[in-house]
C-alpha cells in the first residue's frame, strides 16, 4: 500500500471549492489543495446526461486518512453523490514527501 495518494473531488462553485479546500488544510486532513477551475463536466446523472462547469480539487494526503477525508468531504460537500476520487502517488521528490507527511494527520514521513 501508498503511504501517499492524490484525491480528485470536483465542487459546484470556487465557492464550494475554496470552503472545502480551507477546512480540509485547516483540519489537517489534506497538506495542499490545489483548485482547477473552471472544468466542464458531461455525466449522466438520474437517467439524463448533464453539463455543468465545476471546480476540480488535487488533495494530497496519506492514504490512512483517506476514510476520514471522505467523511468530512460529504459532510461539507453540496452534491449528493460527489466524486471522490484517490490515486497512489507511486515516486515523488523526498523532500515535498517529507513536507506532505509532515502537514498531514498521522505524524511525520
């Protein structure tokens, strides 16, 4: 198992995606999110395909607080069923590894 992983959640609004992205770092549940935006999404939803513009969210965290992550991701997030997304991060440079486990729940890298 990755001790690190990457963590792809889209958000309705910059305003849902800033709210998110702060209390995620806040609450030490994530080191960075970046935010990408604006993204156009096609999806079928409830039998219909959609389109709407989202914001697209980068976590980077520990895959040990992936549980927790998502908890608090429904907790906060407007969509219903949002999209949690998480990747292995397989090689990166020591040093931002090191500074990720270090601003991260769980102790140091």
């Amino acid at each position: 198992m990755q001790e690190f992983i990457v963590v792809y959640v889209t958000a309705g609004s910059p305003a849902e995606g800033d709210r998110l992205a702060r209390a995620l770092v806040e609450e030490r549940l994530a080191a960075c999110v970046n935010r990408i935006g604006p993204v156009r999404s096609v999806y079928r939803w409830q039998g219909k395909v959609e389109q709407s513009e989202e914001e697209l969210l980068i976590i980077k965290t520990r895959n040990s607080q992936f549980a927790a992550l998502e908890k608090r991701i429904h907790e906060l997030h407007s969509y219903t069923v949002p999209e949690i997304i998480a990747l292995p991060i397989i090689e990166g440079s020591d040093g931002y590894l090191r500074w990720l486990g270090e601003q991260v729940s769980g102790g140091a890298a």
